[in-house]
C-alpha cells in the first residue's frame, strides 16, 4: 500500500493492556463527515481512564483513544462544503450529538443522551488521521500553535466551561485545587473572569508556574491545610477541583465560605465524594458537576489564546511512546500536558 492510503495509529486491542501502534487503512469520510490529517495529538487522563476500562459504561476495543485531535481537514464526505479541506479543526471529545434534543436545543450539547465520543465510543485522535462530523468539529483560528490548540481542546474548554459555570466575578476569591493540564488553564480563566485566585498544589515546580500563571496565592497541600489558609482569606466563593482523591476533596469542601460553590470537574477512581449535609444546608452551598464545553465554549477558548490571554504548558512526544507516555501521566511525573506531535517531521518512516 502508498504512504497515502495507509495511517498509523495507537489501539487499545485489550483494556488495560498497553496500546498498541499500527497501521490502518485511510478511512473514507461518509455523508457528513471530514477526515482530519492531525497535527497534534493531547493526551488527557480520560484517555488513560478508556484504556483501562476504568468507568462504568466501558468502550469496546479495539478502539482508538485521543479527544485532543488538531489537524487539517483533507477530504469530505458528501453534504460537506469542498471548501473546508485545507482548514484547521480542533477534535473535541463531543463527537456527534443528535442536534434536536431539550439538552442540544438550549446550549447544553454536552448533555445529549444520544451523543457519541471521540476516542471512546467512536476512533479518536491517536493517530495520523481521524474522521470526524463536520458540524462538530471546531475551527482554530489562524496564528494559534496546534501543538497548544490540542490542550485547549478537552483541559482548556473543560476548565473554561468550568469557570463559567461557577459564576466567578470580580469580586470572587476562587480556589484552584490541582495545578496540572486541567488546573493551569482553570486559573488563568478564573483571572479573566477577574477573581482573585488560590492554587492549591502538593509540588512546588507546579505552585511556582500557577504564581507565574497569575495566582494570587499559592498553598502546598503538603505542608499547610489548604482550608485553614483560605479560610483565613475570608474562604473560597468557587473551587474547582481537578483533582479527585478524596482528600483534596474534602479540603476543598471545607475551604468554602457560606454561599460557596464546589465545582468537579476531576473524576476520583472509586466514585465517591463525601458530602456533610448538615454544612450544605446551613452553608447554602453548592456542588456543580461540569463536563467539558459546547462547540461555542471552544471557539471562545480558541478567542481567548489567540487574543493572547492564556499560555499553554505542554510537552510534546511521539506517538510511539504512547505507553510511557501514560505511564509518566500516572506516576505524576510531567507537570504540563503531554502532546503528541504528528507534524510531518515528526512522523515515523
Ligand atoms: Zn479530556
Ligand atoms: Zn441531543
């Protein structure tokens, strides 16, 4: 076969066995769909959560994880303008939706019961190539990194939408808890939403980038109580917890003040959070599940970088190293997001 018609991509064959790179056929796209020639490839935890299998509804191997993708669209499916191929997209996780549900109709996509996802219920992006729908794939506006675009593309609009959720203004003290690929970007949105932001970490190397990110105050989690440091700021109106363990989440609910609002976005292995009633109540607080963004979320993201309002912390590997790639993922040993570069000087021979 030509180098044309062929792809390389990681699979996961088994759950929870490595991945897997191979070679593929080019997929054609059908009726609405693209087929991107990605650039850029992020490697989110949920990833690694789709190769173990680790969530309830479990997706079905062989599969392709990747919902980072960006890259350029070089063929279209009939119903789909000719004019596209040649344009920069972003892949998100929210493959399809059915476009015509009480959830799709207002603004709220992300919660179609009918939706599919990228890299789980349908082939993702860790690959050369990827098909996608054409009407649910986002547009990268010029001038912006594709190697930067793929994070925004799952960490930079989850933490977007998260902030947006949480109603965060001026006047707002908002608690970050967990400076990783999800966490660096959470601060910088919560700044430009004008609060004054507190970055709770356990390693100093990620406190010092939150302080050069713009956080106010920094607090290691190792050496101090977060909540007894924030509270004696008055407490948090908004945390955004990104990281799920239960202790951080234990600290992050008792580092609300009265009327607070406790945003999830991180995912905890064994599904569990415990939650005093008793202090909800009389708190009036509230606890917010926030699951990525809409298409309109992302472009907004896009907006916000290409405006030069937020910076990107990644590093970049080859698909190839897929597997110790995860592998650095889970033993924390990366501070910045994990990219794969498939620019063409970085594709195998
Ligand atoms: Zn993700
Ligand atoms: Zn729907």
């Amino acid at each position: 076969m030509s180098k044309e018609t062929i792809m390389r991509v990681a699979v996961v064959r088994e759950l929870g066995e490595p991945l897997v790179v191979e070679e593929r056929t080019l997929p054609v796209p059908s009726h609405g769909q693209v087929l991107v020639r990605l650039e850029a490839s992020g490697l989110c935890h949920t990833d690694i959560h789709a190769a173990h299998g680790d969530w309830p509804v479990k997706p079905q191997p062989p599969f392709v994880p990747g919902h980072e993708g960006v890259g350029l669209i070089t063929a279209v499916g009939s119903g789909v303008a000719a004019d596209r191929i040649g344009r920069r997209v972003a892949v998100p996780w929210l493959h399809t939706a059915c476009g015509h549900c009480e959830h799709c109709v207002s603004g709220w996509e992300t919660l179609c019961l009918a939706q599919q996802n990228t890299g789980y219920s349908v082939d993702g992006c860790f690959g050369e190539y990827v098909l996608a729908d054409a009407d649910y794939v986002v547009a990268v506006p010029d001038g912006i990194d594709p190697l930067e675009a793929a994070p925004l593309t799952c960490a930079g609009v989850t933490t977007y939408k998260a902030v947006k959720v949480s109603g965060a203004r001026s006047s707002d003290l908002v608690a970050v808890f967990g400076i990783g690929g999800l966490g660096h970007l959470a601060l910088q949105y919560a700044k430009i939403a004008g609060a004054t932001v507190v970055a709770v970490d356990v390693t100093e190397d990620k406190l010092a980038a939150a302080k050069q990110l713009g956080a106010d105050v920094t607090v290691n989690a190792r050496q101090v109580e977060p909540q007894r440091e924030i509270q004696a700021l008055g407490g948090a109106d908004v945390v955004i917890t990104t990281a799920a363990d239960a202790a951080p989440l234990k600290s992050a609910f008792e580092s609300l003040r009265r009327g607070g609002r406790l945003v999830l976005v991180g995912l905890p292995a064994d599904n569990q959070m415990e939650l005093p009633v008793f202090q909800t109540v009389l708190g009036g607080i509230s606890v917010i599940g926030s699951i990525v963004g809409t298409r309109r979320d992302l472009a907004e993201v896009f907006e916000l970088h290409a405006a030069g309002r937020t910076k990107v912390i990644y590093e970049t590997r080859r698909l190839d190293d897929v597997n110790s790639a995860i592998e650095e993922v889970l033993t924390g040993r990366v501070t910045a997001r994990l990219v794969f570069d498939l620019s063409d000087q970085c594709r195998a021979e």
